[in-house]
C-alpha cells in the first residue's frame, strides 16, 4: 500500500501526477454502484413501461460516455484512450435495486480505476433522473472498485474485509 498521496508536489499543491516513464501495459478496473428503489420502479424499469422509453439502455450510454469524459470532471485524471467499457445493469427483484457493473480497459501508462467508477456511477445518476418523476426516495449505494488490473501495483480484488 502506498504511503504518500501521489497527486501532492513536494509543497503540498495539487499536480497531475507525471506518467511518461511508465511502461505501456495493458490495465483494467471493474466497478460497481447500486441503486435502490420502489418495487414497482424496479417492474416498470425491467418490464420497459416506462414512458421515457428503455431506462436502462440510457443509463448503459450515460455510463460509456461518462467513462470517455472522466478527465473532464476529475481536475487530475489524465485523458486516456479507453479501448472497451462496458456497462452492465442488472435488475435484482430480492433486493429491489438495479446493479450496475463497469468495466474500461486500455492498453496505456495509467489505470483506469476513475473511469470504471465514473461509468458506475453516472450509470446510477442516470436511472435515478430518468425515474425521479416516480421514486424520488431512490439511493445510490455501495459505490467501489471491485477490481484493477495491470500497472506497476499488478492485480488487485475487493475481499469481503476491505471498506
């Protein structure tokens, strides 16, 4: 584990960290948010009744093109070529939530962990807009990176103890 904050200079002051000596290695995040809500929000989101049209198709383009723009909107992420992002939602009935998985990839000198949550997250966003008509009560949770690959720091996996 890293002891120093790597977006501090020697004073103190913000800086985009510098990677051009970093090696170009293919790198990979995965990432998660969940959005709970109303049971009959949840039918009529998976059953297509909503009358703004395929809500969940929306969120999975918000959540693509969220990942495009994360240096837009996180003053010292570096702008990457993303090579594949993949949005996945999935409605869970049980616990009346959508679960929303984001997956970027690259081949570069930087992860992209804040891509893959930026997806995640904008993915959750865009459900809670397109549905706030009906369920304003909606709660976006357990917003994470389960998974990176590659890079200097190798592979890292979510266990069941980290918070």
């Amino acid at each position: 584990m890293a002891n120093e904050l790597t977006h501090l200079d020697e004073k103190g002051q913000a800086r985009m960290v510098d990677v051009s000596a970093k090696d170009h290695t293919e790198r990979e995040a995965r990432a998660m948010a969940v959005i709970n809500m109303l049971p009959q929000t949840l039918a009529m989101i998976a059953q297509g009744k909503h009358k703004k049209g395929d809500v969940l198709a929306t969120a999975r383009i918000a959540g693509i093109m969220a990942a495009k723009r994360t240096p837009d909107i996180i003053p010292m992420c570096h702008p990457l070529l993303l090579t594949s992002v993949k949005v996945e939602l999935t409605p869970n009935f049980e616990n009346n939530s959508v679960e929303i998985i984001a997956i970027c990839k690259l081949v570069g000198q930087t992860g992209v962990e804040m891509e893959a949550l930026t997806a995640a997250t904008a993915a959750a966003l865009t459900l809670y807009d397109m549905c706030k008509a009906v369920d304003k009560g909606m709660v976006i949770d357990q917003v994470q990176l389960l998974e990176k690959k590659g890079g200097k720091s190798g592979h890292w996996l979510r266990t069941g103890d980290q918070v």
